[in-house]
C-alpha cells in the first residue's frame, strides 16, 4: 500500500508542478509537461497497487 501511495503521489506531482528547464541568472524558464504516459503510468499502477494491498490485506 505504501508503494501505491508514493507512486501516485510521485505521479501527481509531476503532472501538476512545473520544472525547472533553464536557470541562467536573472532569466528563469519552466515548463509544465501535461499528463504524459509515463505519469499515467505511474498513477494507474499506484492504485493498482493500493487495491491489491487492501485485498491482500483483507486476506489474513
């Protein structure tokens, strides 16, 4: 379940938070990515794991 949790966050926050591509003194450049296959990825196999950790929980 902690796995799902991390990766769902991770996923999160690298669909919504802009990174930082180019510092060159005063000039700054961000980019936000939209949701790319990789943080869909991400989130999808995020909850597939919260949901077999609540089912292999269950289990015992």
């Amino acid at each position: 379940m902690i796995v799902g949790i991390v990766l769902i966050a991770f996923g999160l926050y690298n669909a919504f938070v802009p990174q930082e591509v180019l510092d060159i003194g005063p000039l700054e450049v961000n980019a936000k990515e939209d949701l790319s296959n990789q943080t869909l990825g991400m989130i999808g196999l995020g909850i597939v794991a919260l949901v077999a950790g609540a089912f292999l929980k269950d289990r015992k």
